[in-house]
C-alpha cells in the first residue's frame, strides 16, 4: 500500500503541474484537472485503507508475516559467476 501510495504521490503530483500548465490547451488541462480528482480519490481510499490495516496491527487483529531473505547472488553453490561458470 504504501507503494502504491508513493507512486500515486508522484502521479498527482506531475497531474497537476499539467492541469496548471498556461502552455497546455484548455482541453489538456481540463483532462488532467479530472484525472487529478481522480488520483486524489484513489490516494484518500488507499490511505483509508492503510489506516485501518494499521489499527487492525496495533489491536493485535493483524500480524506481518516475517519473510527470511534468501540472496543467491553471494552463494557461491547457485551464483555462476561465484562458482566459475560465468
């Protein structure tokens, strides 16, 4: 969520610059002032739904699941290049 947050970040971000932009036609601006309000409504749902998943961890109802890391390229049994064939 919080990917896809920061990616919306950038999205709204650059949307309005072209819905501000004098150069652009009043059609492009129009455009992007609509997709803007779009992009907004998508970050206020995702940040809704972040906050709940978050209270849900703090009231114990919800857990993260720890993932081990399992790097291959310093393992020299499964990195070619470590172990010669590369």
């Amino acid at each position: 969520m919080i990917d896809r947050l920061s990616i919306l970040a950038l999205k709204i971000y650059h949307t309005r610059e072209e819905a501000r932009r004098t150069s652009a036609t009043a059609e492009h601006r129009s455009r992007n002032v609509e997709r803007l309000a779009l992009l907004e409504q998508q970050r206020e749902d995702l940040a809704g739904c972040l906050d709940v998943f978050w209270s849900e961890v703090l009231g114990g109802k919800r857990r993260f699941k720890l993932y081990r890391q399992m790097k291959m390229y310093n393992d020299p049994e499964l990195n070619p290049a470590v172990y010669g064939r590369g």
